[in-house]
C-alpha cells in the first residue's frame, strides 16, 4: 500500500499544476458527456420507438406461417401462406402465463379508386335519379352539375385556343355540347343518357382522379381495440360487433381524402403557428400557397347558381371587394402570406367550408377497395366506412396515422376468400335449382339414362331485376358475423402481446420450443424483427453513433498521446531525479497511468455529471420532435429521456479506456530516459 499511496499523493499533485492535464481533462469531459448523452438519447428513442411499434398493432411478437418462404416484414407488400388450424394456435399461445393476447393483424395493401371533382358531382345525380329522390334534390344535383360543366368550360378556354389535333377539338366540341342550353332540356327528357355522355365524355377531362394507395390491418375489430388501449376513436363511430367495416387512421383521412386547398391550408396554418416557419422565406409553404390559388376550380365544382351566388356575396363583404368573378374572389382570398394566414384561414372555414363538401369520402359511405389477391386476380370490396381513429401520443405522426382497419370478413374476401354468408347463399341457389351431386363414375346414367332425373324441361320465366339487384346495393352490408365465423377466417399473421413486466429475450425462445414441442405450424417474430426497415431504425442509429464515438476516440487518442508526451518530455528532469534516487521504471510507468487514471476519473466524473444534469432537464421539459415523422420515433410530440446506470458506466469504461492506452507510450517513452542525460538536460 505504501507505493500506492505514494503514487496517488504524486498524481493529486500533479492534477491541476499543468496547463496539458487540464487540456487532457477538458478532452475527456467532453468525450464522457458525448458518450453518455449520446447512449441515454439512443436508448430513450429505442424504448419510444419500442412503445409506437408495439402499441399500434405490431405488439410484442408476431406469428406467421411456417410454410413461408421468406421472414415476415410489415413494413413491405408481401404474399405469405395463412396459418393453418389458426384456432388452435390461438388457444396453445393463450395458454402460456406470459401470454396477455393474441390477435389477428394481417397486413395488406389496396387501392381505393377516387374519380375527380365531376366524377363524383355526375354520380351523385344518378345515383338520386335511380333511386326517385326528391324532385329538388335531383334539380339541385342537375344545376351543380350544369354549373360544373361551366366552370371547365371556362376554365379549359386558353387550352381551346392552342389546340392542333382533331382529338382536342372534338373534345371541346363535346363540352361546348354540353354547355348548351339545349343539352339541359334534354337532359330532362333522356337523364341516364345525358349522365353517359357526360360521365364518359366530359369527366375525363379533368385530369385530377387519384388512386389512392391504402395499407390496412385485417383483424378482429373488437379485440384489437381492447388489445391496443392507446388506440382511440376521433371521429364517428366504433364498427358494431359482428358487422364488415372500416376504420381509417386519422392522418390518412386528412392527407388522403380531404379537399386538397383545405389539407393545404391546414398545412400552412401549423407550419407558421406551430413550427414557426415564415411563407416569404419557406419554398415548400410558398409551393402551397400557389397551387391553392390556381386549383378553385375544385371549390367552384361543388357549388350549383345559388352557392355561387352566395360565395360571392360572402367574399365582397369579408374582403372588401367589388370582384363578381368567383374564381378571382378565391384567388384574392387564397393569397396567403404571413400577416393575413391567420385571417384568411379563419375566413376560409367560417364563410367557404359550410358551402362546400370538404372530404371525398365521408363517415357512412362505403368505401370500394381492390386487391390483387394471392391468385393473381383481382378482388374488391365494398367497406362501410365508420369513423377515423388515432393513437395517443402519435397523432401526428405520418406512420401510426396511415395504421387502417378492416374487419376479417371483408379482408377475407379481398385475398380471394368466401364467406360463410357467401358459402350458405350457394347452398341455397343449389337447393332452388334442384342441383345434384354426381358421381364421376355414374355422371353417363345420371345425365342420359332413362331414369335421369338431372334433365328436366326449360320453362320460360320472368326475371325481376329490381328484386335481384336492388338498385346495386350489397346485401352483405347488412349480415352479421359471429365470433364462430371470425374464427374460421383467413389469418397470415397475428399479434403475439405479452403481460406487463414480462422479458421479451426470454420469452420468444419458449414460445418458439412450445411451437416444436406441438407441432404449431408458426414461425415467431420480435417486432424489431417483423417491423423491417423500421424496427431496424435503431440499429442503423446506432451504428452511426458508434462511428462517431469511434472517430471521437481517434482524435482523442491522439491528442491525449501528444499532450502525455509533450508533458514526460516537460517532465524529463524530474524523472531524472527520481530515477537517480532509487525509482524503478515499473515506478514511473505507474506513475504516468495513476495521473492519467486520476484524471479521467475526475474530469470523465464532471463529464457523467453534466449529462446527468442535462439529461434531467430534458426528461422534464421533453425535447420537440423536429418533424411529423418523429412523432413515431419519440412515441409523441416530445421525447423525455431517461439516463442509466449501464449509460454511465459504458461513459466511464470507454472514457478511462481510451485515457490508459494513450497514455502507454509516453509511459515507455519516460522509462527509457537516463537518469545522468536528464540531470544533464536540466542543467
């Protein structure tokens, strides 16, 4: 203890005597911070992350089939085999302690096929004539689409005057057609044809349709609810138990269905009140208030004489103008810039939005979604559409906010599946048509024996149409499912969520020797695992953290390796001495590392302090997601990180690490000095 205690006295001494160690001390203060901040930041987003993922539908495993010829990733547009006797994988996983719930989350992708403005104005009118609405009902619809057909006239005039091929003028000569006066009066006589006309002539030439991409959950409604509490209802209502239909994410609503000059707006509103972004210095915002102004076209479509009249008179009075053309009118009201947003939005929503139908699809409707199933054909499906839903904490975050949910009977079908409602009206058309089985060895007798009773005369009939379609309507709509049939549905993949407090590490390997040890037809997947590109976030973050922590280091090691060698050489006099008074050169390298030690413990000490005191305040107040994006990645709008004990002390072992091996040359350099050389240096 005795040389111990000496070299400890020596290495305080020498602590804060020279301008090197305190140099040294600021290198390795700093590197102690960087690496400690740097693991609690990455393991905060990591757990945060860990939550989003987990809470909005991939849970804490996933089981998938194991017939399956690549690994499950949600993330990507894949086809995999159903798991096979689904119930009874169910009920084996349900039986494990561990195990809270098991639920079926079968991802897919779609497409939901929106016409433009007059798409859907024209149709709106038929569908009222087919169905013998109110006479002005059906004389609203036909002034709006009269107006509509107008306002493209109008709108396509400088398109008229460079037109070339014959193709562009018997285009306009079509909706010159239709904008005439006597195109209306027959309209009245022929409506259907005059709507075929229009639909098939006119519509297309508003080049503005969209087909919308959609990603949805197929799952048991009802159990996905109670299995992700963070999962609430925005707006509508909940799917009732037993029946088809749709739940969209929020953000997707918004993004994907709403008026696209108010989804702008809206845009533009939180970017300057919420981001503090300005329009006169943001490309982006500037962008959107450009297309604003020269896309009211689409205001213009939905508004029949009377609207028109009506906008117009609004906006002279709130603007102060005598302008009568509407479009201008818009125009001058869209002018955003940073000093009128705030009145201009307002104005927008309180005198131009109750006139207009801002959502293309609305709560109620039914919604026809189309998939290519894994037959190689493709299948759609009509979906109520029932309300919007959001995940607390993510409720602006783009990838929680496109989460949608179907119901497992209608997702069912879009993979080319039947339902057990399907299976049984089959059953009936056999029994009304008389329909046989037939044995392939007695299919000659049963068809043209004499005693066949499969032939039998034809009788003419008449077919009610009206009975058997009922002006298009689907009556599945309508049905409701047990939990029995639910069951029996198609499931590719499931969420495995187990009870608070239970270890992940350990058990997805009992899981997977329960799946042996009963032959469950599964392959099981972390949600790191099953969540591809994005669960792998953390790992890319990560190793880029690493790298600059490596490169950090580099430069350290370096640095700290000059200075202990600029300060042995400084010191060469005194080692001298020391060596000519009975030192050992194991002594003076112990020396050298206690000083090094002694001050990476301390300066790396001050470094742990100050990223404990930081990562505090920031635990507090949170830190703001930069973008909607990270909403996702720091579970909400503000991330609250947390420090560990493991982060200061992986801080403290790398810090003291790098300290010791840079100090291992000078260490050697200063043994080898020649206690007569040094006295002779000194003098």
């Amino acid at each position: 203890m005795g040389p111990l205690m000496i070299l400890v006295q020596i290495a305080l001494r020498n602590l804060f005597t020279s301008t090197l160690n305190l140099v040294i001390g600021g290198i390795i203060l700093v590197g102690t911070a960087l690496v400690v901040t740097g693991g609690a930041m990455l393991d905060s987003i990591d757990g945060a992350m860990t939550r989003s993922l987990i809470g909005s539908g991939t849970g804490d495993l996933q089981v998938y089939s194991i017939q399956a010829k690549e690994d499950l990733d949600l993330s990507a547009a894949q086809i995999l085999p159903p798991i096979e006797d689904f119930p009874r994988v169910k009920r084996e996983l349900l039986a494990r302690p561990e195990v809270l719930s098991v639920v079926p989350a079968n991802v897919s992708n779609g497409l939901v096929l929106s016409g433009n403005a007059l798409d859907d104005v024209f149709a709106r009118l038929r569908n009222a004539i087919r169905t013998e609405a109110p006479a002005e009902q059906v004389l609203g619809l036909k002034r709006l689409a009269q107006q509509s057909v107008r306002v493209l006239q109008e709108d396509l005039q400088n398109a008229r005057e460079v037109a070339t091929s014959s193709t562009d003028a018997e285009e306009f000569a079509a909706l010159d057609r239709a904008a005439s006066d006597a195109f209306w009066t027959e309209f009245d006589r022929e409506p259907l044809d005059a709507l075929e006309f229009l639909e098939n002539r006119i519509a297309r030439l508003v080049i503005d349709a969209e087909t919308i991409k959609i990603r949805y959950i197929g799952t048991d409604l009802e159990a996905f609810q109670a299995t992700f509490d963070r999962m609430h209802l925005r707006e509508g209502t909940q799917v009732p138990p037993g029946k088809r239909g749709l739940l969209l994410g929020q953000y997707f609503y918004e993004d994907k269905f709403k008026l696209k000059i108010a989804r702008r707006l809206d845009l533009l509103n939180e970017a300057v009140t919420v981001k503090g972004r300005r329009i006169a210095e943001d490309p982006e915002l500037r962008r959107h208030v450009a297309r604003n102004q020269k896309q009211v076209r689409d205001i213009l479509f939905q508004l029949d004489g009377l609207k028109t009249q009506e906008l117009v008179s609004r906006l002279q009075r709130r603007l102060g103008v005598g302008e009568q053309d509407p479009a201008k009118l818009l125009a001058l009201l869209l002018d955003t810039r940073d000093e009128n947003l705030q009145e201009r939005y307002q104005l927008f929503y309180s005198e131009v939005a109750p006139l207009l139908s801002l959502y293309r699809i609305r709560i109620g409707d039914v919604v026809t979604i189309q998939n290519v199933s894994p037959r190689g054909y493709v299948q759609s499906v009509n979906v109520p559409f029932y309300g919007t839903i959001e995940f607390k904490g993510l409720e602006k975050s783009p990838l929680a906010g496109t989460v949608n949910l179907m119901d497992l009977v209608s997702f069912q079908k879009l993979q080319g599946g039947q339902s057990q409602e399907e299976a049984r009206e089959i059953e009936r058309i056999k029994t009304q048509s008389g329909v046989k089985d037939v044995d392939r060895a007695s299919a000659e007798a049963e068809f043209f024996g004499e005693d066949s009773a499969l032939v039998g005369e034809a009788a003419p009939t008449h077919i009610d149409e009206e009975g058997l379609f009922e002006a298009g309507e689907d009556k599945s709509l309508g049905d409701t499912y047990t939990q029995e049939e639910l069951a029996q549905s198609v499931v590719i993949s499931a969420a495995v969520m187990l009870k608070p407090g239970t270890s992940l590490n350990a058990v997805a390997p009992s899981l997977e020797q329960l799946a042996r040890d009963k032959g469950l037809p599964i392959r099981i997947a972390t949600w790191k695992q099953a969540s591809g590109l994005i669960g792998q976030f953390t790992l890319v973050v990560k190793a880029a953290l690493y790298f600059g922590v490596f490169m950090i280091f580099v430069v350290a090691l370096i640095v700290i390796n000059n200075a202990m060698m600029m300060a042995a050489l400084q010191r060469v006099h005194e080692i001298g001495t020391m060596r000519a008074i009975g030192a050992q050169r194991g002594f003076v390298r112990w020396m050298i590392i206690t000083e090094t030690l002694l001050l990476g413990t301390t300066f790396g000490s001050l470094g742990a302090l100050a990223s404990v005191l930081l990562m505090k305040y920031l635990g507090h107040t949170g830190l703001p997601a930069p973008s909607d994006e990270m909403h996702f990645f720091f579970s909400g709008p503000r991330l609250f990180p947390s420090i560990s004990a493991d982060n200061l002390l992986a801080g403290y072992v790398m810090v003291l690490g790098v300290s010791v091996l840079s100090t291992l040359y000078p260490a050697i350099l200063a043994t080898r000095v020649s206690p007569v050389k040094a006295m002779q240096a000194a003098e």
